[in-house]
C-alpha cells in the first residue's frame, strides 16, 4: 500500500510516519506541507492511500480532497485534524477515515485495519 502524508504541521507528518512504520508495511512516498506541490505528485505517483489535514494553507482540505477525487478515484482519503467540525464533510465525500490529532497509535491502527478491508 503506497501513501502520500499532506499537513501543514512537519511535526504530524513525522509523528505519523513513524507511527505508520511501525503497524504496518504501508510505503510512504511522499511527505508534503504544499498543496500545489503534493497535488501535482499525487497525478504522478497515484498513491492508494492520502492522509489528509484539513486545515491547509490557501485551500479547505475537504475542497482539496475533491479535487483528489476527481482526477483518481481509486485513492482513499484518511483526514487528520485539530477538530470535529469537518467530519461530516469529510464522510459526505466518502474520506475512509477522520482522525482527530493528536493521533494515537491505537486509533491509527482501526484506520488502517479499515484500509486493507477496503
């Protein structure tokens, strides 16, 4: 399972990159704090899985997942964030998961037990 790590905090990505590597073999291919940046790599490494903040600088993580699904379908969209606020939006686009940070190595692992049903 190959992913790509989207937030605005380095400190989240690397939090969930080492909690990742250690509950599962998902392959992490790209780390990014630039929507721009990541979105043009996501056209090009067509990762299964994208972890997803959503709270990004100059966009709406739930108007960037859209865009997401709209040029790949196939990819599933795991949110993290500070708040509750954005849940339903965020199952309203069929998002696979809604983890609240700070993120637990317990919770984390529900998510992706999910992603491998999926």
């Amino acid at each position: 399972m190959r992913a790509i790590l989207i937030d605005n905090e380095v400190s989240t990505i690397t939090t969930l990159e080492k909690l990742l590597c250690e509950i599962s073999n998902i392959q992490i291919i790209g780390r990014y704090t630039s929507p721009k940046e990541a979105f043009e790599m996501i056209r090009v490494l067509e990762p299964d899985v994208i972890f997803l903040t959503t709270e990004m600088r100059g966009t709406n993580g739930i108007h960037f997942a859209k865009k997401i699904l709209s040029i790949n379908l196939d990819t599933h969209i795991i949110f993290l964030s500070n708040e509750r606020k954005y849940a339903v939006h965020a199952f309203e686009i069929e998002a696979l998961d809604y983890l609240l940070k700070p993120i637990t190595k317990e919770r984390l692992l529900r998510s992706i037990r999910r992603l491998y049903y999926y």
